[in-house]
C-alpha cells in the first residue's frame, strides 16, 4: 500500500510541479495571454460545466464521434472477420485495404462535405471510416490466427459452420477485435475534432476554434479539457467492456495503459 | 512462367480495376454531378498537368518536409524516453503516468495553443505531429524493452558485455519489433496530422491544396492532390517496411498490412 502511495506519489510529481510553476507564473503577470493560469480555467471549466453551456457542444462531438465510431466498427469487423473465414472475400478485400490503409483518410473530408453536406452525415462519414481500417485489419488477422485444430475438431463433432463462426472464431478473434476497436476510438476522437474545427457550426471542435478566434482563452482551454476528458473516459469504457467480455481469459496480460 | 505471374497480378488486383471501373460508371450515369464525380480521365489529366506545372509536388514536399521531420525528432525523443523509461527506476515512475494517462487523450486538440506558442507557420504543425508520434514510439519502445528475455541480458553480462555492448547487441535488437510496430502506428498519425493542420490555417501544403480546390468547386484538383497525398502515404509505408526488414532481417514481415 505505502509502496503504492509513493508511487502514485512520484508519478504526479512531474504533473503537479508543472501545474505549479505554470500557476506562480500566472499570478506573478509573467505569462502570454493565451496561457491562462489553471486556477481560471478550472473555473470557468467547473462554472460552463455546471451551467450546461459545454454540455450541449460535448454531446455534439460525442454523437458524432460514436455514430461514426460504431458504423465504422460494425463494418470492419463483419468484413473482416469474414475476409478472416472466406478466400473470396479476402481476395476481394486485401489488395483494397492495403492499397488505401496508409493513405491518411481525413483528407477526404472536404469532398465528403460536398457530397453529403456540411452538417453531420459527412463528418460522421468520415470518422467511421478512420475507424473502419484497424477494426478490418485486426478483425481480419484475429480470425486468420484462430487455430485450425479447434475448428477441425468442431467441424468433426458435427457443428455447423454458424456454429463453428459463433463458437469458436469469434471468441478466439475477440481480443484482436478488441485491440483493434481501441486503435479506432482514439483515431474517432483525433477525427472527430479535426473534422469540427474545419468546418461545424457546434461541437467542442468549433467551440476551440470560436473561443481562440474571440480570444476567450479559458474557454478554450475548457473545450481542450472537455475533449480530453471524453476521449480518456471513452478509452476507459471500452477496457472496462474488454474485461467483462472476456473475463477469465486475460490472466496475467498487462493492460496498455 | 511470366504469363503466369501476370495472370496472378491481374487476379489478385482484379478489385482495384472494379472499384474504378464502377467509379467511372458512376461517373458517366449521370446520377451525380460529373463535377463532383469527375471521369477517371479527367482526374488523371489534371494530376499530370498539377504535377507537371509543380504545384502539386511543390504542396507535396512542404507536407512531407513537415511530416518527416515532426516523425524524425519524434523517433530520436521516443526511443531514448522509451528505453530510459525501461531501465531507469525514476524516470519510469515520473514519466509513466504522463504516458499512460495522455495516450487516450486527442492532442490534437492543443493545436489553437501551439499556434499561439510557435506561429501559424511550419513550427507549430511539426510540433504537434512530434506530440502525436512521440506517445506510440514511446510506449512500443518502453514495452519492447521490458519484454526483453531477462536471461538474454544475465548470460551477457556473465560473459563480460558492458553496458553499453548489452543495449546495442542485447537491449535494442530484442526490442527492435515494437519497436518498429510504434513506428509504423505513428507514421499514418504524422500524415494526418499534418493534412489536418494545413486545412484549418495555412496557405502551403496539399491539406491547403485539397480543401483550396474543393472550396473553389476545382473537384478534379481536389482528387488530384488526394492521389498525391496517398501515393505519399503508400510509399512511405512500404518503405517502412522495407528498411524495417533489413535492420531486423531475421524476423522480416511481408504482405499486405503485416
């Protein structure tokens, strides 16, 4: 326990001296103006917080940041785990998916916006996606590695190929799939802002982008904090999620972060 | 054997020459404007002409200078934290918590401040793609390190390494493929961002040529600098790859995203 403490200790010590200093320096008047002192932006977070004026342009982002994220998701892992099972889908899938896997997807945000308009359908469009390719690759590669010994003995008791996917493809990809969601949720959120402060008219991308313009500075910082809470507690939910389903399965493996 | 192996290029890029031919349907239905779904021709017209008046590998080297050099110090900072973070108690316990606890967070969302901190110019964009990429290379670094087999490093220093010969022959070798898997996560992220960047505020780059173009209705411009942006993208991956199998020869990867 104390050896934890002191840990914990160690670890915020970085972070809390930072933070520190950064408030001396902003009492002190030897700070620009757009660094604001955490205390001010700690209130303005906490008061816009409580007033629910961040609340409506935080549930923007994460509508959009989940619509897309699950579309995304839902395609890549279908697709991948039956590109995982089936030559004719893989043979159609791989030379595409490679092809187009480095090329930074975000880029086509503009034409998207002509083709499906400003509002959220183009923005929602091009999250999903970003998320679609590590959820079809790692979907793909968890289905690929699942051992052959377990469906031919599947096979062999007399399952059927329903039964031989549900039983035991899926639970065997599932952690690959996982790990693939993760890489999709960080890179829905780094979308998803990108693609507000480019061109919305609500959300905490904008919001950034509004009060930077109007020169609010701690606001701006409130929207930083905003999104960098959401994109964290996102992550943690989707871990949470990892354990339960599959408990039991994950003795001794450390958790990435 | 070479019509062989022609045959096999043709069937197993066949869906690449689907997906283009259904374009070019689309294209000529007549359902969607041919503006904004220009011919394959068409697009490929205005890529030589932009290529060969320079404006497109003129935008395309400003982004790659800036990608690659964000990735570059990126790479050099992530490494030695990464591999610092692994065998040095404090700087673990100092270090560790930024890491695991920034990694979920967008930094992207920093940009309005580093534009005020380094400018509207390259500075501020090389800064953030440095930010980005710094989290992946760091923590594969860290964690290829820790895995390292310990009895590896015993049987080492038994037979007289020092320290030094033990993180170049032992340490680094062994942590060489996560190493190399950060890299080639932080590479795409380092294009994303700059492309992002060069959108939201700048007057150079192909993220101001691409949203330039589709501002001013020029679609076919605005595909042609998307061909730019993912020839670059492609290239650099596999070359990636490639320099990826000659350092770590005796555990190359091959195929497609492998």
């Amino acid at each position: 326990m104390q050896a934890r403490l002191a840990r914990l200790g160690k670890g915020l010590a970085l972070p809390v001296a930072l933070i520190a200093l950064w408030e001396v320096a902003g009492h002190t008047g030897s700070l620009p103006r757009y660094l604001v002192a955490p205390s001010v932006i700690a209130n303005t977070t906490l008061s816009m917080a409580l007033s629910g004026e961040l609340l409506s342009d935080t549930l923007d982002s994460l509508l959009r940041a989940y619509a897309g994220f699950l579309i995304g998701a839902c395609l890549g892992i279908a697709l991948g785990l039956l590109a995982g099972v089936s030559r004719a889908v893989e043979g159609f899938f791989d030379p595409l998916i490679s092809l187009t896997y480095p090329v930074p997807k975000i880029a086509l945000l503009p034409i998207l916006m002509s083709w499906l308009g400003l509002g959220d359908a183009s923005k929602i469009a091009v999250i999903a996606l970003g998320v679609f390719y590590p959820a079809f690759i790692n979907a793909y590669y968890g289905a690929k590695a699942v051992n052959r010994l377990h469906v031919w003995s599947a096979l062999n008791m007399g399952a059927t190929r329903v039964q031989v996917f549900a039983k035991v493809i899926l639970p065997s990809a599932a952690p690959q799939v996982l790990t693939g969601l993760r890489i999709g949720l960080a890179l829905a959120f780094i979308v998803m802002f990108a693609a507000e402060m480019v061109g919305a008219k609500t959300g905490l991308g904008n919001l950034v982008m509004e009060a930077e313009a109007s020169l609010r500075f701690d606001l701006m910082y409130a929207a930083i904090i905003a999104i960098g809470v959401l994109g964290f507690a996102s992550d943690r939910l989707l871990l949470a999620l990892r354990r339960r389903l599959l408990a039991g399965r994950m003795a001794g493996h450390a958790d990435h972060a | 054997m070479a019509v062989r192996t022609a045959a096999g290029a043709i069937g197993r890029w066949y869906p690449v020459a689907v997906v283009l031919l259904a374009w070019e349907a689309l294209s000529r239905s007549g359902l969607v404007s041919h503006r904004l779904v220009p011919g394959l021709a068409d697009i490929a017209q205005v890529f030589a002409a932009n290529m060969a008046s320079g404006d497109i590998p003129f935008h395309a080297g400003i982004s790659l200078g800036r990608a690659l050099s964000g990735f570059g110090l990126a790479i050099a900072a992530g490494v030695v934290l990464g591999v610092l973070m692994a065998r040095v108690r404090w700087v673990e316990s100092v270090f560790e918590p930024v890491f695991s606890f920034g990694y979920p967070v967008p930094k992207i969302a920093l940009y309005p401040v580093f534009i005020f901190v380094f400018g509207l110019g390259s500075l501020s964009k090389v800064a953030l793609i440095f930010l980005e990429c710094l989290y992946p290379i760091t923590v594969n670094t860290y964690y290829g390190i820790q895995s390292v087999d310990r009895k590896h490093l015993w049987s080492a220093r038994n037979m007289g390494a020092s320290p030094a010969q033990v993180f170049w022959r032992v340490l680094l070798p062994s942590a060489g493929p996560s190493i190399f898997a950060g890299l080639r996560v932080a590479l795409p992220i380092s294009l994303i961002v700059v492309i992002i960047t060069e959108m939201i505020g700048e007057s150079r780059g192909l993220g101001y040529y691409i949203s330039y173009a589709t501002a001013s209705f020029e679609y076919a411009s605005a595909y042609a600098g998307m061909l730019a942006i993912a020839a670059i993208g492609f290239v650099l991956d596999r070359l990636l790859i490639f320099i990826r199998n000659r350092i770590i020869f005796w555990e190359r990867i091959s195929g497609a995203y492998a």
